[in-house]
C-alpha cells in the first residue's frame, strides 16, 4: 500500500512580522517624541518656579541682626530648618505686607512639614514694626539688618540693591545654603508649590 505524503504548508511569517512590530513600536515612538515637538507626544517638561541659586550661598558671618528685644542674634542658630525670607521697612508697606501673606500661606500649607520651617521678616530701617506684622503673622521671626549686608548676600551684583531687596522672597536650606530666590510679584501657588517639592525630595531638615 503506497502512502501519500501531504506537502507541508510553508509557515506564515505574519506572526514574526507583528511580534517585530510590537517592539519596535516604542523606539518610533521615543523617536517621533523628541524630534517631532509639534505632535505633542513629548511630556511636559516640570520646571522651578522660583531660580534656583549658583553658587548657593552660606550664611555670611558678617551679618549683623537684632531681635525684637534689641538683642544680637545668630541666624545659624535655625540650621536644620529651611527657612523663608522676605524683606522690608518698618512700616511694612503693601510689597511687604504681601511677602508676608505668600510666606505664610506656603507655610501653613505643607501638611506634616510644617514644622521644617521657619518664617523670617528681615527689616531694613530702624522705624517701628507696623502692627499688621505681629497681629496677622505670628511666627514669624522679625529680625533688624543692615540693608547693605543684606543686599551683599540676599541680591549680589543687583542694579538697585534696595529694589531688589524690597520685592524679594528667598529660600534657605536647612545647611545654611540661599539656595533658590523668587521672581517679583510672586504667586502664592508657585511659592508653594516648590516648597513642596524641595521638602519632598530633600533629606535634610
């Protein structure tokens, strides 16, 4: 009895062709994403609000500051808290007054940090505190500095030092470091939000 052999049916190479597809679908698109922008298929990019500082800057010793009371103060004695500046007269003039409502509000806003945080108003005459400073923002440490060596550390280099130190808003870390200043007119959820994420990422503090 003679047997017939069935020819083997030539195997499809569509299934080879898919799988090589598949894996290659990811490089096209991480190819696509960077040099083709205007598809949209590149992730935002997440960006600082606040100008991060280069070379930061330590806490200079010849900073002289004064308390409420009078007295000398030391402001290494907060290392291991980040501390937020801001700056003013003392009549604490509407700028002011806002950097003190941007500063509290970022503060009161970090949940279970909190307490890595310290609130500094620098004043930079010798006039009375205005009473809206210790009224609407207790906590907050008011301290008496020279403008000049204020200026010297806080806005290095600025065209009009006193400007500049008016509508300012900056960052300490808890080594001490100016690390990260605010542009003027600041946003209230742009402060706060960096705060966040410097102490979600930091170690420190």
């Amino acid at each position: 009895m003679t047997m017939t052999t069935v020819p083997a049916r030539p195997r499809s190479i569509t299934p080879v062709i898919a799988i090589f597809l598949v894996a290659l679908a990811p490089v096209v698109f991480a190819l696509l994403a960077y040099y083709v922008p205007a598809l949209g298929l590149r992730p935002a990019i997440q960006t600082n609000y606040g100008q991060l500082l280069e070379p930061q800057r330590p806490i200079p010793d010849t900073l002289t500051l004064r308390d409420s009371q009078g007295q000398p103060y030391d402001l290494n004695q907060l290392k291991g808290q980040w501390l937020l500046i801001s700056t003013g007269p003392g009549a604490c003039p509407e700028s002011c007054v806002r950097g003190l409502f941007v500063m509290r509000n970022s503060h009161a806003s970090q949940g279970k940090n909190v307490d890595r945080l310290e609130r500094i108003l620098f004043v930079t005459d010798n006039a009375p505190i205005a009473p809206v400073v210790g009224d609407a923002y207790v906590g907050t440490h008011v301290l008496r500095a020279d403008p000049a060596q204020l200026a010297a550390w806080l806005a290095p280099g600025a065209a009009d030092p006193a400007a500049a130190l008016a509508s300012g808003l900056w960052i300490v870390d808890p080594l001490g470091h100016l690390m990260m200043q605010f542009p003027d007119g600041q946003d209230p959820e742009g402060v706060r939000d960096d705060i966040r994420v410097l102490l979600k990422n930091s170690r420190i503090g």
